[in-house]
C-alpha cells in the first residue's frame, strides 16, 4: 500500500489577496442591487438576498439529489447573477427574446473578475458560461432552482397592489420542468399562485 502524501497548501500571495478583496469589494454591489421582488417586509429585495436563498435551498434539497454535485451546484448558483453587480438586473418581465442581457452579464462579469487570481478568474467565468448554456446536469438544476427561488419570492412578497401574480404561472415552464423534484415544487408554487391571482382577479 502506497502512503499517501499531504501536499503543503499553497500560500497566495499578498498581492493576490490584495485582488481577491478588490473583486469582493466589487461584489458588494449585488447587496444594493434591487430585483423586482419584494420581501415579506414590503423591501425592494436584492440581489444577493435572491442568491443567497437560492443557496439555502439547495442545500436543504441536496439529499433528493442523487448522482448530483452538489458543491459544484452550490458554485454555480453563488456565480449566476454576478455580473448583475455593475449593470444591475433586468425583471424577468420586461426580459425579451434577442436582448442582450446574457451578452452584458458576461461582459460585466469579465470586468468585475478582473482583480483575480488567473485560475480563480478561470473557474468563476467557466462556470458562468456553464450555467449560461445549461450544459451539464448541476447546471441544468441551478436554473430551475433559480426560477423557483424568484416564484416563492413572488408569492412570499408584500407587493404593491398591481403585481401580476399570474406571470408566474407562465414564467421559466422550461427550466423548471428539467428535474423531477424541480417540477414538483413548482407545482405546489404554482397553486400559491393560482391562490393570489384568483384573489387578486386576474384568473378565475
């Protein structure tokens, strides 16, 4: 038998972690960067708020994930909207096919990772562009968990008296019917929203 032996973990430099906190400072942004959804509070949410429950929810989940990697899952829901930071976040509503938001986030995310590490900047731009095209299974998964994420604030808000609380029924179908435990949340999602809108009158 073959010992194995410990590698010395490597020490970054000063210079690196001086990057490092420049890109964490830049990520800051994503605390101020308001999405259309409000909190139980009645408070313009966040951003980060949104992917930080994106997060909780994958781990409270994780064990109905077989086959799944789940702290790749976990990174590339942390990386899916960072490039929200410097342009901000477009409402799924007003979203439309041929915009460019998928093009500025990347250009954004390239500008925000710029202080980093080369390696780090490799990995955090790699799986943006993963979780963009949706070409593996824990990315396929992030998407789907990341339109739930938005329905459940939806419904949780205090939301102004207009919100259209049927968009919802209609809003990321495709992604969130790619997983079985994904469709199955969804559907319980779906009838909180049916709930609200028949209260609210826009469906009967």
């Amino acid at each position: 038998m073959v010992a194995r032996i410990a590698r010395e973990p490597e020490t970054m430099l000063a210079e690196e972690m001086k990057g490092v906190l420049a890109f964490l400072k830049s990520a800051e942004k994503l605390k101020d960067t308001l999405r259309s959804g409000h909190t139980s509070g009645g408070r313009g949410e966040s951003t980060a708020e949104h992917t930080w429950r994106l997060c909780l929810m994958v781990l409270v989940f994780a064990r109905e994930l077989p086959g799944i990697d789940v702290l790749k899952l976990l990174k590339l829901c942390i990386v899916h909207d960072l490039g929200e930071a410097l342009s901000g976040d477009i409402p799924a509503i007003f979203q439309t096919e041929g915009a460019h938001k998928s093009e500025q986030e990347r250009s954004d995310l390239q500008v925000l990772t710029q202080p980093l590490p080369p390696a780090q900047r490799s990995e955090i731009l790699s799986l943006w562009e993963e979780y963009e095209a949706a070409s593996s299974p824990e990315a396929v998964l992030a998407k789907g968990f990341d339109k739930l994420e938005t329905i459940l604030q939806h419904n949780q808000g205090l939301n102004p008296a207009d919100f259209d609380y049927a968009f919802n029924l209609t809003y990321g179908l495709k992604q969130t019917s790619a997983h079985p435990l994904v469709a199955s949340l969804r559907a319980i999602l779906d009838e909180e929203t049916r709930a609200h809108a028949t209260e609210q009158g826009r469906i009967r």
